[in-house]
C-alpha cells in the first residue's frame, strides 16, 4: 500500500503523464502515503507512444521539517507542523524542483537534509535503472507477454496465501495488545483486533475502542 495507494491517487485525477516525468510526495491525505518523512518517487514507462507501465521508489527522510528533529512532533495539532506537505510534485530531468523543495524546508539538522537530498537523487537514479530494465523486457518479448508474466506473479502469490488461509480452522481470533504511551502522556492505550476465517479469506477488523486505560 506504500507505493501503490498514491499512485492510484494520481492516476484516479487524471494525472498528465508524460514521457521524461519524474513525480515526488508524501501527503498521507492527498496522496494516501504513511507519513511526511515517506517521500515517493514514481516514473512512467512509455513504449512506441504508449504509457505500458512505472517505476517506483519510497525514500525514508531521517528529518523532512516541522517543529521536531525527525518530524516527529507529538505536540502538533495539524500536519503542516509536521514538515513538508509534497502532494504530486513534478520534478525535472535536472532535478530543479526537489532541489527548491529540501533547499526551503524548515529542516532540524541541515546536514541530515543534505543526505536526505543525495539519497532522493539516488531514488530517481533508481527508477530510471527500473525503466530500462522494463524497456528491455518489453523489447525482448513484448508488452502483452510482460503483463501476463506481472499478473501471474501476483495471481499465484494470491493463490498460495489462499491455500495457507484454508489450512486454519474457521472463526474469529481476538487479541488486545497496549501501546505504552503516546508520547505526551504515560496513560497506556488499547489495542483490539479481532480476526475472522472463513474458506480462504480474512477479515481484520480493529474497533474504534482504542482509549487511554489507567491500568492494563
């Protein structure tokens, strides 16, 4: 869900693709990402004119702004005190406007941006690797056979967890579990999931329950 949450946003407005694009983000609301510090770098694979597929890369930023080292404010009351909102980004072939972003941002430890700026080049770098490498599958069989092959993978990866789910008797597991705190206070909160079998499928559910307990 990491990569393909946002860029199934991008695609769902219609975004322009074009041969040459490199797009940045992070915004976990705009683009349905984890968090700030999770940066996503996707590139689009054209054939004969054709857009046949993309490349992708996650960068976890160590400090990517806001009013905390990390962009970890357990204070903040809205996300813009976290950092640095990216909802789509286009960036250009020589980089311009991820080095506008990192060079403008309210970053903790300057030095750490820097790192964070070589290893972003590096994540663009990476797609490009993947698009050739998805260029030479194409040219080598065709675009129809490299979709079957990506689908078959996925499929049979689907079939083999559905074979394991049906070795497990059917019904509902639950668990509760606490995490110690949520940084502001000591008070531990409570964490309930409950779990159903049925054939070869699962279904977690986590109730909205989750409150600060006095004790465990």
């Amino acid at each position: 869900m990491t990569m393909s949450a946002p860029l199934q946003h991008l695609e769902a407005r219609q975004f322009p693709w074009e041969p040459g694009d490199v797009v940045i983000l992070n915004d976990p609301y705009d683009c349905p990402g984890q968090h700030l510090p999770d940066v996503m770098i996707y590139r689009p694979m054209f054939h004969r004119g054709k857009r046949i597929g993309f490349t992708g890369a996650v960068a976890h930023m160590i400090d990517f702004g806001g009013g905390a080292p990390g962009s970890y404010l357990a204070t903040a009351t809205e996300i813009f005190q976290e950092g640095l909102r990216l909802p789509g980004v286009e960036d250009s072939a020589r980089g311009e406007t991820e080095h506008r972003c990192v060079r403008h941002r309210a970053v903790e430890r300057p030095r750490t941006g820097e790192n964070d700026r070589r290893h972003h080049r590096n994540d663009r770098v990476h797609t490009g690797v993947g698009e050739q490498v998805l260029r030479e599958l194409v040219t080598r069989y065709d675009v129809a056979t490299v979709r079957r092959g990506m689908a078959e993978i996925q499929n049979g990866s689907a079939r083999l967890l559905r074979t394991r789910v049906k070795e497990l008797a059917a019904g509902t597991y639950r668990a509760v579990d606490f995490v110690d705190d949520d940084g502001i206070t000591d008070d531990p909160i409570r964490l309930e999931l409950a779990l159903t079998v049925k054939r070869d499928s699962v279904v977690a559910d986590l109730p909205v329950r989750h409150r600060r307990c006095v004790g465990r």
